[in-house]
C-alpha cells in the first residue's frame, strides 16, 4: 500500500486470471466483491488512477511541465477507465444524461478502453465472471453466487455510476450532493501529486515487537503494513490518518481484515474511528509502535 505505483499498475495493466485453490482470489486483483457491487473504495482508485495520468509517463517516470495543463487528459484516462458499451445511444433521446460509452478514446488509451466501448473495469468484471463459470472447482461457493449478483447487475448499476461520477460540482440537482465525482477525483489528485513508493524500514527488535503484540489468527504482516502506510500518510498537522479499509481488504486479498482483524489489533497501539463507506481514521502510538 505505500508502493503506489504498483498499485496504479494493478489497476491498469491486464489482469491474470488464475487460482491455486478456493482460498486463493488472487484473479480478483486489487479488488473485492465489495468494491465491485458497492462501490466501496472506489475513490482511492481513482485517484491512483488520476495521480499516474497527471504526474507520469508509461514507465513510471515523472512528467515535465505543469501537471495543471494534463487535467483533460487525466479526465478522459477516467473515463476511458469506466467506460461501459450502451445500446441506448443508438437510439435518439430527449434527455441522455452523461455518456458512458467513451469508445472514440479508445485510440488515445488502448489499454484502458477498446473499439467496443469496454473500459478496464468493465472488461475486469466480465473476465472474472467468465473465469469463475469456468472454474468452479478453484472458486468458493460465494465467488459463484458474487458473480451471480456481478452477471446481473453490475453493468446497470455501474452506468448509474459512471453518470454519477460526471455531475458537475456546482449541480442545481441535489441528486449530485455528496457523491464521488470526476472533478472531486482530479482536485484530489492534484493536491496529493506524483504517485510516492515510500519504503519504511523496521528494527529487527520493531518487528518482534510487532510479531509479540499481533493477536492470533492475524497475519504477521497487518500490523507492520497499517505502521508503515501511517508512517507514509501522516502530515505534521495532525496525528490521525485515513485508512482506505477496503483497499486494505483487497490488497490483503480477504474481507477478513475489515471484518475481524481490525477489530483486535490492540488499542495501545492503534486507535480507530468509525468506518463510513469503506474509510476511517485511525492513529498510531508511537511508543508503542516503535516511532
């Protein structure tokens, strides 16, 4: 989580769809069913999305000039991302809304959108619906029913959203009040800057501090991973940071982390606050976490 240039690639590049065993939902990448049906930690994608079209080449190398004078071209990255194939343009209508069809991009970001109109997100969606039909025996009964749910709904559900994401800041429709948006993306984007691969290096005495404190049934890994990205995130101004939970649940690979391991990471040495839509805020104390 603090390799955020990794993490842009996870969300671009082509997915491999594979599986060792029903534990193993490493062809889900850097996503969860959550994610995928309700939207939870969408924005943090986006945002990795925006900050790698904004600040870098195709190899990860930071761009020259203003990142400011990019903006359309990082906007149309995102749209090209979550684009969706729709009939219904074919057909003339009085009141379209915003497109989500961005097909004549397709020459301008071949990896994030085809000729047919079907974005990286959209093409990710049907590949592991298509890999778990074909693989049942290396996929859980819930995988089978999740993508039930995906095979039915998503594409419908995810055009509401890719409308959604394109109302303007200053909308008279309180429809777009309190909603994740393109223009809210791009300002956020802007203000974090160039993608960061901040390494933190623990003591061996941290890490055997970390491994003694870590609850049983919990990765040895979680606690060292929540240090580091706090460390990576924290500003002078204030001690808390936010914790995208869901990103956490997929990079993690398992809802486990949101669901139970969170819960009993010790309080002396992470503080959290209520989750909401997926986030929250939580706090680290350093002496008890090795800072």
């Amino acid at each position: 989580m603090t390799n955020e240039w990794n993490e842009f690639k996870a969300y671009t590049e082509k997915p491999v769809y594979a599986s060792t065993g029903k534990r193993d939902t490493a062809y889900l990448g850097r996503f969860t069913f959550v994610t995928l049906t309700a939207f939870e930690g969408l924005g943090r994608i986006l945002t990795i999305i925006a900050r790698g079209y904004l600040f870098h080449d195709k190899d990860g190398n930071l761009l020259p000039g203003n990142p400011y004078d990019r903006i359309d071209y990082a906007r149309n990255a995102l749209c090209s991302w979550c684009s969706i194939p729709d009939q219904t343009k074919k057909v003339p209508d009085k009141n379209p809304g915003p497109a989500v069809d961005f097909e004549n991009l397709a020459l301008y970001f071949p990896e994030l959108v085809n000729e047919k109109g079907e974005g990286w997100l959209c093409r990710h969606v049907h590949g592991i619906i298509r890999f778990a039909r074909k693989n049942p025996t290396l996929v859980s009964e819930s995988v089978i029913k999740n993508c039930d749910v995906l095979a039915e709904k998503f594409n419908r559900e995810w055009k509401k959203k890719v409308r959604q994401l394109q109302v303007p800041i200053f909308a008279l429709n309180t429809k777009g009040a309190w909603v994740l948006r393109f223009d809210d993306i791009l300002a956020d984007a802007l203000e974090l800057g160039a993608l960061r691969n901040t390494e933190i290096a623990f003591k061996p005495e941290e890490l055997q501090q970390f491994k003694a404190a870590t609850p049983k049934g919990i990765s040895d890994d979680v606690i060292p991973t929540l240090i580091a990205y706090y460390r990576a995130n924290k500003v002078d101004k204030s001690d808390w940071v936010v914790l995208p939970v869901s990103n956490f649940d997929a990079y993690f690979g398992t809802t486990s982390f949101s669901k139970k391991w969170l819960n009993q990471i010790p309080e002396d040495i992470m503080k959290r606050q209520k989750q909401s839509f997926g986030v929250c805020r939580y706090k680290v104390y350093q002496n008890r976490a090795g800072g």
